[in-house]
C-alpha cells in the first residue's frame, strides 16, 4: 500500500508487525511450506484509518475459503436476531429484495428468505455450498455486477455485508456498485470487528490478511463524506469479540429541497400578498428582524404591498427596513391605531420563531375592536392562520 484507502493520504506510518505468515484460512491437504506475505499494520496519518500495508490478491484468498458460519449456534442465533431486528426498524414488508455481499452459506439469508423476503447472494468461494433455496452469484461484487442484479432482480431494500465490508480493498469502487443496486430508499448495513476492541482487549490475532481495513468512527466517516450515502447510525454487537454495525442510506438532497422550497415560498407568499392587497386590505408585519430584512426583499415585498412593521424595539421605531422602505411603528402605536382606524386584516409574522407569543399577544388587541385577524407564517412553509 503506498496511499490510504480511504482518504487517498501517503501518510501511512507502520504501528505494529506480525511478522510474515501464511494466510490464515488456507487450509493445506499436505503439510508443505506455502506462502507467506508480511502482516503489518499501517496507520493512516490523514483520516487515521488502521490498515494492513501488503495486500494479497482477493482470487487467493477467497476462490477457496473454508469459513462457514453456520457451524455455530451463536452465529445462527445473531443471524436470527439480526435480520429480525433489521426487518423492524426498516419496516421491509414481504417481497422485498435483499442482497448479503459474501454471504457464503446464505444462513443470513435464510432468514429473510423464511419471512418473505426475496433474496440474493453473492459468494465468490467456488466450494461454499449455498443453503438450497437461495439465489447466488458465484463472483465478486462490483458495479457490474450490482448493474446486472438491478436489471433482472430490481433493486434492493437491504444489501448486506457482515464481516466482508472490511475485507474489501477498493471501497470507492464497492460505494459504487452499491448506488447501483441500492434503492432510493434502501439501507446499507455492514458489520465488521470493532477496532476499539481490538486494541482495548489485546485482539492481536484477529489481525489477518482477510482483514485490510480496521475501522473506528473517523475514518468511517471520511469513507461516507461526499458519496450518495450517508451514514444513519453506528450500532454495536458482541458478536465476534465486539462488532461494530454501521447503517447507511442515500444521502437526502437538502440543498436541492431546500432551493425549490425556498423558491416556492417565495413565489406563494408574494402572490398571496398582493392579491390581497389589489382586494383592498391592509397587510402589516410583525418583527423587524434581520431575517425579516432577507425574507421581504427575496419576496419582493416592499412598501406598496405591506404597509408598516411592528416591532417592540426602541431603536428600530421611526426607522425603515432597507432596501423595501417599508415604515417600522412601535406596539403601542399599533395597539393606539387599532382603535383610531380600520385595523388591518393581514399579519405578516416575520419573526416566525415567536409566533405563538405574537399571536397571542395580537389576538388580545385585537379583542378590543372585536375583530380576528388573518395571520400568515412565512417558515418553513406558506401557512395561513385564520
């Protein structure tokens, strides 16, 4: 490795040595001297992301494998819980697609499989033999792969990968297989050793060469920064001596909503407005703040649409808003013309935040004349208070 994984850093300084050895699950027919590869353990200076320094080819470590995790009763039962406790919390209803990432004998999946779900999984091990039942592609998971899945099987609710998501070597390349198959409202969910247990619980030999990436939040979330996907939650299990269990899901596009529903408030505030006005009523608002500044400018609200600002601060009576040059009077004045004059029957609230202490605070003056006014709430929506 000459650059980090995750952040792309050269900074990579070399913490711990195991030595050379062999990979860990090849298991041997004869008792011949095979193989060995250093087994060192690099830190990533950038996003601090623990890593092994030499990579060995996936094809020699995974086209034969000899793991099973169906041989413990501990793992079934955890297989069990999980896809119970993961079909809960993301409500998936019956017939939805769910896809493990090696998921080797499919016994995750055959707990999905047993509650409805449809289910696919890809193992690249040659000699695993998959749970009957269970759909599998005999290959490593990439995008074209994920593409291949998505135009015969649609895309999926739940893609899975537990104790496979730190195995991988090129995560870039795997974010993007899976926008591919994920769909719009689909959930990642990872589960890999947790390395703050491993250095807290002196684990030194879960340090293997399957094992490229040790994750801790940092580089987590460095990982998940400027892709679709953002990071739900972070969860944890014993499972394994300490599993860390990460969620993610497409990132929501908040700066696109927000500009079309910005632009939207815009549009229906000003319309409503003036088409009130052109009726003939008298539209005022309440609070001279900064933001009410900002909001009647975008809006295009000025002086011929709203008559004056109500405001309780001193300094700002007898002034005008910039740039709309509509008047700002005190509340005494207001309360005083309330009672001289036709009240006005449309109230502007701009300081939006105390919007249930003006309404308040208005209706009382309003009590006196006997009239109920129109409020209108600009934040986070148009809304219209009669």
């Amino acid at each position: 490795m000459k650059r980090c994984r995750i952040c792309k850093s050269s900074g990579l300084k070399k913490v711990f040595s195991l030595g050379k050895q062999p990979l860990a699950n090849q298991f041997l027919k004869d008792p011949i001297k095979v193989k060995e590869y250093p087994l060192d353990l690099y830190r990533c200076q950038h996003c601090t992301l623990l890593q092994l320094g030499y990579v060995v080819k996936k094809e020699e470590m995974y086209d034969e494998y000899f793991y099973v995790p169906s041989i413990s009763k501990t793992n079934l039962q955890h297989f069990e819980d999980l896809a119970k406790k993961l079909i809960k919390q993301l409500g998936l209803k019956k017939g939805s697609l769910i896809v493990d990432i090696g998921g080797n004998d499919g016994s995750l999946l055959n707990e999905f499989k047993k509650r409805g779900m449809k289910v696919i999984n890809i193992e690249p091990a040659k000699n695993i033999k998959v749970k009957k039942g269970i759909p599998v592609v005999r290959d490593y998971f990439t995008p074209k792969i994920a593409k291949t899945i998505v135009l015969v099987k649609g895309r999926a609710k739940l893609v899975t990968a537990t104790n496979v998501f730190a195995h991988m070597d090129n995560l870039k390349e795997f974010l993007k297989g899976l926008d591919i198959l994920l769909d719009k409202d689909g959930v990642f969910f990872a589960q890999f050793p947790d390395a703050r247990n491993l250095l807290k619980e002196n684990q030194f030999d879960t340090i293997y060469h399957e094992h490229l990436s040790y994750f801790t939040y940092e580089p987590l979330y460095h990982l998940f920064a400027n892709t679709p996907f953002e990071l739900w939650q972070i969860t944890s299990d014993n499972i394994h001596g300490g599993s860390m269990q990460i969620w993610a899901r497409r990132r929501p596009k908040l700066l696109e909503n927000f500009i079309k529903n910005v632009t939207i408030i815009r549009r229906e505030l000003h319309e409503y407005l003036k088409t009130e006005r052109q009726k003939g009523r008298h539209i005022i608002g309440f609070g001279a703040a900064a933001k009410g500044t900002v909001l009647l400018n975008y809006c295009g609200l000025n002086n011929s649409i709203i008559d004056y600002i109500v405001d309780g601060t001193p300094y700002k009576q007898g002034k005008f808003i910039p740039g709309v040059n509509i008047p700002v009077i005190s509340e005494e004045a207001f309360a005083a013309g309330l009672l001289g004059g036709k009240p006005p029957m449309i109230i502007l609230i701009l300081v939006w935040n105390f919007r249930e202490e003006i309404i308040t605070k208005v209706l009382k003056m309003y009590k006196q004349v006997g009239l109920k006014p129109i409020f209108v709430i600009p934040i986070p929506r148009v809304e219209i208070i009669k």
